[in-house]
C-alpha cells in the first residue's frame, strides 16, 4: 500500500467536494475542485513556511529541512505550535471572507479555495464556530 495511514482532513475534504458537486449536480465544475486542492495544499503550506522561514533553527524544522519525507512531515504537524493560519482569528477572517466570496464572488476557483481552506483549518483546529461558518459557507454555495 502506498499510504500506511489514510488522512482524515483529505478524506473528508473530498467527501465535502462530492457533496457539493452531487447537489448541486455538476460533476462538471473543474474550477471548483481545483480551488478545492489548492485550499487543501495551503493548510500544508503553512507548515512548510514555519519549517523554512519562520523556525528554521528548530530540531523538527532541521530533521525535515535535511532530509524530507511526506511521513515525517505528518507525523511532525502537532511539533509544530504558532502558526500563521493555524489560528482561530484567521479562521474568523477566512469565515467571514468565504461567507462573502460564496455568496457574491462568481469565481468557482476562489470559492473552492476559501471552502477547502477552511474545511481543513477547522478540522485541525477542532474549532466549533469554524465549523458552523464552513456549514453556512456549504448551504449558501448548494442553495
């Protein structure tokens, strides 16, 4: 098997893509599922700036920066504490930014972006309010 462990973040960012795509019954919508990987890669995009840019001189930061590997990248996220959007203000600002974009934006590109984002934002944070404005965000996007 390729992967040892599935991701729970990515499983249930596709299962939220399939959703959506199902009800509003467009299979079709490539702009959205490419928004959808891009939000999913910016979550993980904030690891590496912490890694590259931010601490560098960290032990965790050194193991990863020497020799990379997809595993010890994951097994390392809960080493890796302050980062930038991995804050429950961000996720405020991106709730509210994706509530907007949802709701005026025509870009399917940046409301995959924004939905994705948040989706997997709100999952590693565990954060309630988070979750209710990703919710709000599906409902206005399916409606």
């Amino acid at each position: 098997l390729m992967f040892k462990r599935i991701d729970t973040k990515l499983l249930i960012v596709i299962g939220s893509l399939l959703l959506v795509a199902l009800i509003r019954r467009n299979l079709g919508d490539v702009w959205l599922g490419i928004g959808w990987v891009i939000g999913y890669f910016l979550s993980d995009f904030d690891h590496f700036y912490y890694i590259y840019v931010t601490n560098p001189h960290e032990l965790t930061s050194q193991r990863i920066s020497q020799k990379f590997s997809w595993s010890l990248f994951q097994e390392s996220k809960s080493e890796r504490t302050n980062l930038i959007l991995h804050n429950p203000t961000v996720l405020l600002i991106l709730g509210i930014f994706g509530l907007w974009a949802v709701t005026s934006s025509g870009s399917l590109l940046a409301i995959g972006a924004i939905l994705s984002l948040n989706i997997c934002l709100a999952w590693e944070l565990k954060d309630k309010l988070a979750g209710l404005l990703v919710l709000l965000q599906l409902f206005f996007l399916v409606r």
